[in-house]
C-alpha cells in the first residue's frame, strides 16, 4: 500500500488576500479570528520502521493548512498557530506476507 512519496505540499494565498481574509474559527470554545499564512518552503522527512515481520512502514507528516490566531501567544510570547495535517503512509511488506494472486 501507498499513499504519496516524497511529496512536498505548499498553499500558496497572495498577500493581498491573506491581510482581509481572516476567518472565525473555534478555539477552547471561543470564538476567535485567525489569519491563513502561507507556506513557502517544506522538508518533509519520512519516518521509517522495521516491523518484526519484516515489512517496513514509512510514515510522515504532511502539513496541509497553517493558521495564525490573533491575539493568543504562548508561555514564551510566540503567536499561536493551529496546524492542519495529514498522515502519509507506506508499506513495503516481503513477499511472504502478500496476498497471493
């Protein structure tokens, strides 16, 4: 089974935009707003494990959406972001463990 390889995933929104098109979302049961901010460069690194059956699993994360919220910031005064990802998986199992025809 796989899904992506080695994929690099940007969003891309113009500048412009972005600075008008903040949106509502739900954070802890407020209503806050929150500014989508582009991605602009990615390393996406795989993850990769050696079962005992011999197959090997693959596995990364795959940052899909990044929003900034206004007006909430961490213990160290970093604005919070909210991360949208997906998991990317692959498995390369031996022969022995495939299904048959």
């Amino acid at each position: 089974m796989f899904l992506w390889r080695n994929c690099v995933v940007i969003v891309y929104v113009h500048k412009e935009e972005r600075l008008t098109n903040k949106i509502k979302i739900n954070f802890g049961g407020e209503e806050v707003e929150a500014l989508p901010i582009d991605v602009n460069q990615t390393s996406e690194y795989w993850n990769q494990y050696l079962l005992d059956d011999g197959a090997v699993i693959k596995m990364k994360l795959v940052a899909t959406k990044v929003l900034r919220v206004d007006n909430k910031y961490d213990q160290e005064g970093n604005p919070l972001y909210i991360i949208q990802s997906t998991n990317i998986t692959s498995v390369n199992a031996p022969d022995n463990l495939k299904k048959k025809g």
